[in-house]
C-alpha cells in the first residue's frame, strides 16, 4: 500500500499555521516574512511534499471558474456569506481563480435554473444553497457525471451526490433555543416555531430539535406546528399576528430563518411583547436595535461570513490538492444576548467588519 503524499493541509496542522499562509509561502509571496516562508519550505521539504496536477494546472494560465449560487435575501445573512468567499479567495492571493455569482431573489424555479446556467457554463465548481432535493436531483446527477464537484452551504440536500456541505451544527442551534426558552418561560404555556419551508434540511433539523429537547426537558410546553413563510415577509408577519392573537397562552417564538422582523412587528402590533420570549437567528443592524431594547431575548449566530471562508477553502483544496473533504463540516453557533452584544460586535468588527456596521445604525 504507497503512502500518502503530503498536502498543503498536512504542512498546516504540522506548522500550526493556516492553509492560506503555506499556500502563499510555496508561492513565494512578497508579502511573507522571511521566517514564516523558510519554515514552510522546510517543512514542505521535509515531508516531500511535491505539487500535484491539480496544483500545476491552477499554476498554468487557464482560470479555474467557481460558481456561486445563493438566495439574495431579506438580511445580511448571504451577502455575509459571499463576502466570506471574497475574503478566502483574497487570503490565498488566487489571481486565476474566477467566482461566478448566481443569485436568485427567491427559492423558486430561479434556484435550478441557477444551477444549470452554472453546468452550461462549464464551471470547475459550485457552491450552492439547496432548498428543494427533488428538484436538484437530476441536476446533481448531471454534475457528478461531468465529474464536477459541488458543495452546499448552510443547508444539505439529502440523496444528493455532493462533495460536502458547510454548515451550523443545526441540532446544536434548535436544542440551544429550546433549553434557553424553556427556563426562560419557566416550563409552561406555548411556543411558537417559523421556518422558511419544512422541506429545507436545516430548517427542519432545527425545528426537529427544538421540539425533541422542549419535550424532553419542559414537557408542561406545548411546540404548535411550525410556522412556514416561504420567504415572504408578508406572510411571516400574517401567520404570527394570527397566531398571537388566537393564542393568549403564546409564551414564545423561535425564528429558525433570517426573516426575524416581520415577527418582532407582530408582537409589536398585537402588543404582545412583554409576554413573549422571542428568540431569533443570526444577526444584523436592525436585530441589534431589538435585542438592545430587550423585544428579542437572544440570537443563536449562524456566522454566515465563517460557512463562506470554509466552503470556498474546502472546495479550493479539493480542486488544489485533490484531497476528498469530510462529509459534512459543521460549524458551532454562537448565542448573542443584551448582556455579550457590545464585546460580540467589538470581536466580529475585528475581524470581518460586521459588527462595525451594525454599531454604526445605533440611535
């Protein structure tokens, strides 16, 4: 059995250094300082390792094309996503790597037929949000037989044959929500779940555990059958309003989806907010002003910039060194309350820039 050859990625975990800066060293950047640069060659030379094909051939003149296929959004949640991609690109100094965005308004029949402009146009790779399995499947199928990876970000599409997917810890983010209402509403009364459509894995994944850990620890609370808005804010705000309306014993709302301020507005306008603990997702100007006016309880942050870095490195390695990635790399979620907001914006500022946005629509 041969051995098998050293990768950028083995020089990294060895060096403790990251794939970006061993991947500039062997390049000869100008910008790495003479330290750094010996001791990844030297570790490269000792582990013999050697580019490979794939290495060369993003050497060469042709650009390797990726394509980017994401919803547009009502948030910042996807162009954080993209904005991620552009800072992993930008990390590793790829000058012939070209990102080919396809973004669609809505989860309709744009989706596929973003994916299939993306085949037509012969790309090396995609990065896709799926949202409906079934209709993804002959295009999946299409692609794995043009040998043409794709890895999903933020959700996964089952009986797909992709190469990984980058996301939440799904589970970790609905449990979270569902122990953190449960003390906060003392054990009782009724709760409420949105989602954008039960059909999107990580949608149903949250509500799934959601209910499974209110069951198991508050079983006095009763989980009513999520809520689906599919996208529209109209719709989201209507079926909450209602909701709120009928039910006096409501104690609570776990928004799974980005679509967090039509709901805010309906307990706004049914002045219901100081009875509800409203736990949301993720995190953006608007949210901020909510959870320091104490209407939202906490938001469980997805950090989407973080599963857009990872997705683009994992597929820039697979095509780079021709390494098959884990199934599924999942992230862990951050919970964001009145009390850790200020240092989370501080440390998100930092770091993507973020959180200075959000601090600037501060009243």
């Amino acid at each position: 059995m041969s051995k098998k050859k050293p990768t950028i990625v083995d020089i990294a975990k060895v060096l403790g250094v990251s794939t970006a800066t061993v991947h500039r060293a062997l390049r000869n950047h100008p910008n790495m300082t003479p330290t750094t640069k010996n001791r990844v060659l030297q570790m490269a030379k000792k582990m013999g390792y050697k580019p490979n094909l794939a290495a060369r051939y993003l050497s060469s003149k042709r650009a390797l094309r990726i394509s980017v296929n994401t919803l547009k959004g009502t948030t910042s949640f996807w162009d954080e996503v993209r904005n991620g991609i552009e800072d992993e690109k930008k990390s590793l100094d790829l000058e012939n790597v070209e990102i080919e965005y396809r973004t669609y308004p809505k989860l309709d029949d744009s989706e596929p037929a973003a994916f299939e402009a993306a085949l037509n146009a012969n790309v090396d790779g995609i990065i896709a949000f799926p949202s409906n399995s079934e209709t993804l499947k002959p295009l999946m199928h299409r692609a794995a037989r043009s040998k043409l990876p794709v890895l999903f970000v933020a959700t996964d599409a089952q009986g797909t044959e992709r190469l990984s997917v980058v996301s939440i810890d799904t589970m970790a983010s609905g449990s979270l929500a569902a122990d953190l209402m449960g003390r906060l509403v003392q054990g009782k009364g009724r709760v409420a779940v949105t989602l954008f459509d039960s059909a999107i894995t990580e949608h149903a994944e949250k509500f799934d555990a959601f209910k499974n850990t209110m069951e198991t620890l508050y079983p006095a609370i009763r989980v009513q059958e999520p809520l689906e808005d599919h996208d529209v804010e109209e719709v989201a705000y209507d079926h909450c309003r209602k909701l709120i309306d009928e039910h006096r014993d409501l104690v609570g709302i776990y928004v799974t989806t980005e679509a967090s301020m039509p709901v805010i507005r309906a307990a706004r306008d049914a002045k219901a907010l100081d009875r509800l603990t409203i736990v949301t997702t993720d995190l953006f100007p608007g949210l901020v002003q909510e959870i320091r006016g104490g209407a939202v309880t906490a938001t469980i942050y997805q950090r989407p910039r973080t599963q857009g870095r990872m997705a683009f490195r994992v597929l820039y390695e697979y095509l780079v060194e021709n390494e098959y990635p884990q199934q599924n790399v999942t992230l862990a979620p951050h919970l964001v309350m009145r009390g850790n907001l200020e240092f989370f914006l501080q440390r998100v500022s930092g770091s993507t820039g973020n959180g200075a946005r959000a601090r600037s629509k501060r009243t």
